[in-house]
C-alpha cells in the first residue's frame, strides 16, 4: 500500500510536469512503461502455474 501511495504521487507529479512544459510525449511512455510493469508483475505471478500444467 505504500508503495502505491508513492506510485501515485509519481504519477501526479510527472502529469503536472507534462502539463506544464506542454511535454506531452511523455504521458504515452508514461502509460506503456505502466503496462509493461503490470505485465512483468502478473508474468512472474501466473508462471509457477503455467509450469505444473506442463
């Protein structure tokens, strides 16, 4: 939960940034290196059930 808390406030700050500088090729990298970590996460959680199938 802490870390999400921190997660958040990442995200403001670089969305405050974005808006600021009108530097707006950051939200789309922001989004995919986002989904790239979700992706990770949920890879390294589902493979120990992937294997005994196999």
């Amino acid at each position: 939960m802490h870390r999400l808390r921190h997660l958040g406030r990442l995200l403001a700050e670089v969305g405050r940034y974005a808006l600021r500088h009108r530097a707006w090729w950051l939200v789309p990298l922001v989004a995919v290196m986002l989904l790239l970590g979700l992706l990770i996460a949920t890879g390294q959680v589902a493979a120990p059930f992937i294997y005994t199938l196999f």
